[in-house]
C-alpha cells in the first residue's frame, strides 16, 4: 500500500470512528433526563476515539505526557459548561454559547503557559470546581427534555464536526506536541454539539441542566487521565487507555448509584 493510501485509509478511520461514537451519544442524550444526558455526554468519547489514534502513532510516553494536557484542560472544560449555564438562563444561544466557547479558547490559551505537573493540573481541578459547582447547582433539573423534532441534518452535521476536531488533532499532534495534543483532544465537542442542537428546541434552561449535571461528571475525566499518565509507560498504551475508560465510568455509576439512593429516600418518605 502506497503512503497515499494509508493516510487516506487512516483519514477515513478516525472520521468513521468517532462519527459513530458521537451519532450514539447523541441519540442517547437527546432521549433521556439532564442527569443521563449529562452523566453519558461527560464521558471520554471524542476524546477516547483521539487517544485510540494517539497510541496507534505515537509510544506510551507520548500518551503519558498527553494525558497532563487533557487533565489541565478539563478544568477549561468546566469554565465553558459553567459559563454556558449562567449565561443561557437569561440568552440565546448566540451569546451564551460564543462567551463560553470564548472562555475556553482563553483558557487554553492561558494554560499553554505554564509547564503542568499531574499533581499541579489536578490542584488546578480541584480550584476550578470548588468554584464552577457551587455556582452551576442552582441550574439544575431533573425534568427530561421537552421531544422535539430533529431535522435529517442535525446528527450527521454533529458526527462531522466530531470527527473533524480528531482529525486535526492526531493530524497535527506531530507538530503540536504531547501536551497540547492531549489540550485540544479534550476539546467539548460533544457538548458544543449538544448545544446547538438542543438550545434552540427545547430552550436555555433546559438545555443547561445538562451542563450544570456534568460538572460534578466531569470530576471523572480528571482522575481517569491522571490514571492513564500513571499506567501508560509501565503498562503501556492500551492497558493505560482502558483502566482510564473504567475509572470514568465507575465515577459515572457511582453518581448514578449516589443519586437513585437519594431518590429512593425521597420517594419512601413521600
């Protein structure tokens, strides 16, 4: 096979990959409450699909070294939901999504100065979300979404914009480097997408329970990658990769098994 065509192939894999992650997170957010939306869009699916890449080019070094980057940034992510949610109890979707897009752009412009450390990234979190979940828990709602009508173009015009965002970034991780690959692999394209395609249908406020259930979600992607910086190089790339998917996801179960333990106690003393 001719390097064209293994760079084409390549090309088409981590479009169609991340395409059907996305296209299945989506359907699945849009059928269910804000706690499900946000406990399912918070998990590592752009990102899982860009580290795939990631490990198949470059050794566990690479991906140890990335993992600080996506540790560093996740804390960004939490300012962009924050901000969203603040904003679009009272704008439309123009205003509150541009200023929180804007707000991570600037973010990551910020922590691109500073050489992060997994303890210093994690104090960083720590910072963040002392402040980003208090002040987003007055946004929350456990009502599901209002149905609405989904036009033929709204999932795969979603699917595309995932895959494009992998794309450039295991595209340009060569040049960019192991943090900031891991910066831009994190990038809340899911929740972007989610978005726009939710705000102008079922509103605002709705729309940001969701991004104010994922903050306390959100916690998971933290230790997760702290485990893969840990575990890649010892246990190498893939065995990282998975332990990190499963410490995300016990962190998801464990909400989800915290807060039906609540429900339950409300509806037995209702």
């Amino acid at each position: 096979m001719s390097p064209d065509q293994s760079f084409w192939l390549e090309l088409v894999f981590k479009m169609a990959m991340t395409a059907a992650v996305v296209v299945f997170i989506s359907i699945v957010v849009e059928r269910s409450g804000p706690f499900i939306g946000a406990l399912i869009a918070a998990l590592p699916t752009a990102a899982g699909a860009a580290y795939v890449i990631l490990a198949i080019e470059h050794p566990p070094a690479f991906i140890a070294a990335s993992a600080v980057g996506s540790m560093a940034i996740g804390a960004a992510v939490a300012i962009f939901a924050a901000v969203y949610a603040v904003l679009a109890q009272r704008h439309g979707l123009v205003l509150s999504f541009g200023l929180s897009l804007l707000a991570w752009f600037a973010c990551a412009a910020l922590l691109r100065q500073v050489s992060w450390t997994p303890f210093g990234a994690l104090a960083l979190n720590v910072a963040v979300y002392a402040v980003t979940i208090p002040l987003s828990w007055r946004y929350r709602s456990s009502a599901p979404p209002r149905k609405f009508l989904r036009t033929r173009y709204d999932i795969p015009l979603r699917a595309l914009a995932a895959a494009t965002v992998v794309v450039i970034v295991t595209t340009a991780s060569h040049s960019i480097g192991s943090f900031a690959s891991g910066m831009f692999g994190l990038f809340p394209i899911v929740f972007c997408s989610s978005i726009v395609i939710l705000h102008p249908r079922v509103g605002g406020k709705a729309t940001a329970s969701v991004m104010a259930h994922a903050q306390v979600v959100l916690i998971g992607l933290t230790l997760a990658f702290m485990a893969v910086h840990y575990l890649a190089e010892p246990l190498g790339s893939w065995w990282a990769l998975a332990i990190g998917l499963g410490v995300s996801m016990a962190w998801s179960g464990m909400l989800m098994a915290v807060r039906s333990k609540a429900m339950g106690r409300l509806l037995g003393k209702g």
